[in-house]
C-alpha cells in the first residue's frame, strides 16, 4: 500500500507507521516531552511517525470535562511539535469551517468516528488538499466506509487513510472486528488500527469513559497480524492525571518494548 504524507520519514523501512500523541493538547512542555520520546523511539526504529494530538475535544459525556486550552493556542503548540523535530501532526476536526483553520497548522486533518458520515464535514476537509484520516463509525462495517473514501475522493482529493476504533457492542462496550481492515483496504488505502479508543468503555453511569488499556498489546499484534498499515495509539507520561482519555491510554515509557515486539509480527508476515 503506498501513501504520501509530507515530512513522514523512515517510509523506506517497510514497517507499519505509527499515528501517537497524547488525546488532547494539555500545554506546549508536555506536548514537546512526548513527541520528543516518540522522535527517538520512532528514528531508533525505523518507524514513520505522525504526531497526534487534539487542539479541541468536542466530543465530551459532561459538560464540565476538559475540552482544551483555546484552540488558536493549541493549534500553534501542534505547529511547533512539527516544526522542532520536522515531523508531520495530525488533529481531528468537528465542523467544516475547522477544516481551513486547522490546516494551516497540521498536515492531516482527522474526521472523528462519529462524524464519519457528515458529507459537508468530509468535503471541506478534502479540499484543503490535506490528508484526511476518517475514522470508521462504531455504527458501521468496513466496507460500508467505501462511501467516505468517494466522498473525498470525488471532492479533488485522493490522500485518503481509514482508521478503524472498534464497534458499538451493548451499550458501554466496544469490540474489534478484525475483518474490518481487510475489507477497507480495499478501497486501495491505508487503513490503521486505533489501539487505544478501541478499547473504550463508553456511556458509563459516572459520565467518565472507561477503558481497558491491559488489552493494548493483544490488539496491536492481532491488527499487525492482519495487516494493518498503521497503528494510532494515544499515549502520556502519567494517563492517571491526562486531562483526557487517561482510562485507556499507552503508559509513555512501555511505548518502545511495544513497538520492538510488534515489528517482528511485521517481520514475519512480509
């Protein structure tokens, strides 16, 4: 599978890429700590890497949870993680008239899970000519995601990645079905695995999603296994205090034991 995202280095090695960051933009140190962790892991490893992070969470259960520290301000801390250490960065959007501002500051621009379907959202975003990484609805199977990928690529834009999160099971739970990759890289895309929001508890009693982040490995090397592209895993130095999705997020400092035990998965399957 053959993709072009500027400045992602490392794309000649044959390995998965990796999408990782923290959920939200918390402050310009801590943003800085983390990409400069995952640049030297990354570069020791031979693995292409896309800086993620949130400048805005919309999505939110309560009303008094974090949502971010400004946009303009957090888009600018995205802009710098990218210009200090060369590396392309990834945010999610929410309405079209985001889709311009945030492309100024990053080089791809995310559609969340559950705004996958948004038509208007879609083709705003693709014609800022950046890349769009559309996450698959917890509603939907992978090949109904076919749509979104014409969707962008009927508006101009052919850089297009898929991104599967799970699937809705009950009503506080999420499964991964792994007939989805396959069948999204149909459409001739890469397709990622989100680790880490796949293993989300949502919609529980206290308004605060859950998570099982003890299951990050099992599915990292299943999606490896089955020939995901790339992986997006959500990680922080302390997830305890993240201000975000701490329930189900990476520990930063088991990242790279991680990653060295998923490339031998890789190894052995090209």
């Amino acid at each position: 599978m053959t993709y072009h995202i500027p400045k992602l280095k490392h794309t000649e090695s044959g390995n998965f890429f990796l999408m990782a960051g923290p959920c939200a933009i918390e402050g310009e140190e801590m943003a800085l700590e983390i990409a400069e962790e995952l640049v030297r892991i990354s570069d020791r490893l031979q693995i292409p890497l896309i800086f993620k992070g949130s400048y805005r969470k919309a999505n939110r259960s309560k009303l008094d949870s974090f949502t971010g520290i400004g946009d303009e301000k957090a888009l600018k801390i995205l802009a710098k993680v990218s210009q200090t250490f060369d590396i392309p960065t990834v945010t999610d959007i929410h309405e079209t008239h985001e889709a311009a501002l945030a492309a100024e500051y990053v080089d791809v621009l995310q559609i969340p899970a559950f705004l996958c379907r948004q038509t208007d959202l879609l083709i705003a975003a693709a014609q800022t000519g950046k890349v769009v990484n559309v996450k698959k609805g917890q509603f939907l199977s992978g090949e109904s995601m076919k749509f979104a990928v014409e969707k962008i690529r009927e508006s101009g834009n052919n850089n297009v990645i898929l991104t599967d999160r799970g699937n809705s099971f009950g009503y506080s739970d999420l499964v991964v079905d792994f007939r989805n990759i396959p069948a999204m890289r149909e459409n001739q895309v890469p397709v990622v695995m989100d680790v880490t929001h796949s293993l989300q508890q949502p919609n529980q009693s206290s308004g605060v999603t859950g998570g099982r982040p003890a299951l990050i490995e099992t599915i990292a090397k299943a999606a490896i296994a089955v020939g995901a592209d790339g992986l997006f895993i959500e990680t922080h130095p302390t997830p305890q205090t993240a201000k975000s999705d701490g329930a189900n997020m990476l520990q930063l400092s088991n990242l790279e034991g991680l990653l060295e035990r998923l490339l031998k998965i890789r190894k052995a399957i090209l």
